[in-house]
C-alpha cells in the first residue's frame, strides 16, 4: 500500500470509473494548453500499481524538460479541432460566458482536445459528437450536449461546416420538479428551531427574502444595500442584475410579507460582528457555495426537513409571490429568473389551486 503518495496534476480522463473498477487519469500541469503528450496518459491501471507510479514519474520528468524548454510542443495542426479549441476559448462568444459556466465548458473543451484534438473539423460528423456523447447518460449528457452545441456553433461561423449537433436528441431522464420547495410550514418550523443570532436562521432569511441562488446569497454583504435602499447584485450564473427591497417601500404584492423582511433585518441586527458577507463562518470567512449549501442542507434534515435545500427556498419565493398575485414579470425581476418559461410554471401550478380553493397556502 502506498497511502502516503500524493500526485499533483493528474486529472481525471471521464467523469465515470473504468470498467475494470477504478478511474483513468491523464498528467496535465496548470497552465498547459498544448496537446497532451502521449507520456502524460496514465496507464490503464490502479494508482497504487507499481506501472502507474513509474509512468507518472515518466510524466513528471517530461513536465521538468518542458519547463527547461529541452522539449519543443506539438503545433496544434491547422483546422485541427484542438486548434479550434483554443480559437473557441479566446472567442467572444465563450467570452459572454458567465465565470461560473466558462470554468466549466474551459474545463469539458480542453478534454475534448486531449480526446480528440489531432481530428479535423472539416471532417466532424454528427456521428463524431454522438460517440462522445454515448460516454454519458442522463443529466450528464445533457450538460456534454451543451458545450458541444456552443462550441459546434462556434465551428459553424470560424470554418464553415454544418452543425454536427443538429437533430441531436437530448437524452432521456425521469420527470422531476427538481429541488423540493418550501412550505411555509416548512419554514416556521426551520424558525422555531433556529433562533434569531444563529447563522442557520440568518442564512434562511436571506436565502428566501432574496430568493437569490446560494452561490449569489453567499456573497451578499453591507456593501451590496445601496443608498436607496436596494439590496442589489449582479448574479453570477447569468451576468444579469437583480435588484432587491431591502430599505425602502415595498411593492403591494410584498407588503403581506413584510414580516420575513424585518426578521432578516433581525437576523442581520443580531451579529456579534460585521462581517464582509452576510453568511460567514464563525471564524468570519465568507462561506463557498457549496460548502453552504451541504452545510445548511444538513441542519435542515436536524429537525427533520428531508429534501429541503437552499435553492428550494428560492422556489419558494417564487411561489410565494404567485401566490400574493404578483405578475410574472415583477417574480423573474424579484428572482433574476433569465427565463420566464419557469415563472410561468409556478404561476399556472397556483392558479390551477386557487380555481379550486381561492386561497393560499396555511401558515
């Protein structure tokens, strides 16, 4: 056993095991963007084998030469799709990017480039990027759909081809509403058990007052309430700005809700010390998303909340402002919602409700 080995730089070469039970790596040090040398493929074998060790040690000694400039990189070959990689990920179009949604299709490109890279586009076939594809099921291929269709648009424009992703169908998963939304029974029982001045209650305030997605609500602060009054940001999945009530005059349709802003108010009041985030740890560091998001999960199924996540309550503001007769476009300017087709959903769900009963849900 070799416990103690630390490999630095290995990536994994698919987001799956191999068939024989254990992952497949490729030797890619930052800030490489070349070709992937032949010596930079793992073995097929476990991390532990003898032959991995020696093969990464291989790899390692290669990386030095390159540094010292003893090895001259491959060129890209022109029309190549690993030239066109590199033309996609310094292209305006990856540039209108979000941050977020960039560091991953960088990421899912610059494999495909290691997979594929010596191919030309002049030659790329729908069944090319249906072989690819055929490595995932579900919501994961799904996701690879999305960066293939981005980046064969890309393709289409810079050479001239014809979309290798039309009539590409999207692969099959079950119906889900996704994350469960809250009840307002749901949240007084989260308020009952979580007292004002414990971080759980002042990231459940936040979280449903804004209806903010987490990543967003983990970086709001004294420095996002403007002097007007508005609790404003630029959200990081879409680049679209959301703006807030946070100080000032509530719209009608928020004004029976008043309440769950003056206890985020409270919640906020309530801090020993003024942080440069609202959601920190006690330590007074800013929180990461996902970090967060696993963290305040957790202490919902505590007192019994199974399936109630962050990103529910942000349904459930949603719903709620539905519920209180607000227009869909007043909900997606509320949310940052880039699509309205979703609005629209929670909007018919509680209309459908109110022909039948005419009124909302019980506190």
């Amino acid at each position: 056993m070799r416990s103690d080995i630390w490999y630095k730089w290995l990536n994994r070469a698919n987001t799956r095991p191999h068939k024989n039970g254990h992952d497949r790596y490729y030797f890619r040090p930052k800030g490489y963007r070349g070709k992937l040398p032949d010596v930079w493929k793992m073995p097929d074998c476990h991390s532990r084998d003898d032959r991995f060790v020696t093969a990464y040690s291989a790899a390692y000694n290669y990386y030095l030469q390159w540094l010292s400039q003893d090895v001259v990189e491959q060129p890209a070959y022109v029309g190549s799709l690993a030239e066109a990689a590199v033309k996609y990920k310094s292209s305006h179009e990856f540039g209108l990017l979000s941050d977020a949604v960039r560091s991953i299709r960088r990421a899912r490109v610059e494999l495909l480039s290691d997979q594929y890279g010596g191919a030309q586009i002049s030659g790329l076939q729908t069944k090319h990027v249906q072989k690819d594809l055929s490595q995932f099921d579900g919501h994961a291929q799904r996701n690879q759909l999305k960066v293939w269709r981005h980046f064969a648009k890309f393709l289409v424009k810079e050479y001239g081809i014809i979309d290798p992703t039309d009539n590409i169908a999207k692969a099959a998963v079950a119906a889900s509403d996704g994350h469960v939304p809250w009840s307002l029974s749901d949240i007084a029982k989260f308020r009952q058990a979580y007292a004002i001045g414990r971080p759980e209650r002042l990231a459940l305030e936040l979280l449903f007052w804004s209806g903010a997605r987490v990543g967003d609500a983990v970086r709001l602060g004294r420095g996002n309430v403007t002097k007007d009054g508005w609790l404003s940001f630029r959200q990081g999945k879409t680049g679209g700005q959301v703006d807030i009530p946070f100080k000032r005059q509530l719209p009608d349709f928020a004004l029976p809700d008043a309440a769950d802003l003056q206890m985020l108010h409270a919640s906020i009041d309530a801090q020993s010390d003024k942080h440069l985030t609202f959601v920190c740890t006690q330590n007074g560091a800013s929180r990461s998303h996902k970090a967060v998001g696993s963290w305040f999960a957790g202490k919902a199924r505590a007192i019994g909340l199974e399936d109630r996540s962050a990103h529910g309550l942000r349904k459930s503001r949603a719903i709620r402002w539905a519920e209180l007769g607000a227009s869909e476009l007043q909900i997606s300017a509320w949310t940052g919602h880039a699509s309205i087709s979703e609005i629209i959903r929670y909007t018919k769900k509680f209309n459908r409700r109110a022909a039948l009963d005419g009124g909302a849900l019980a506190k």
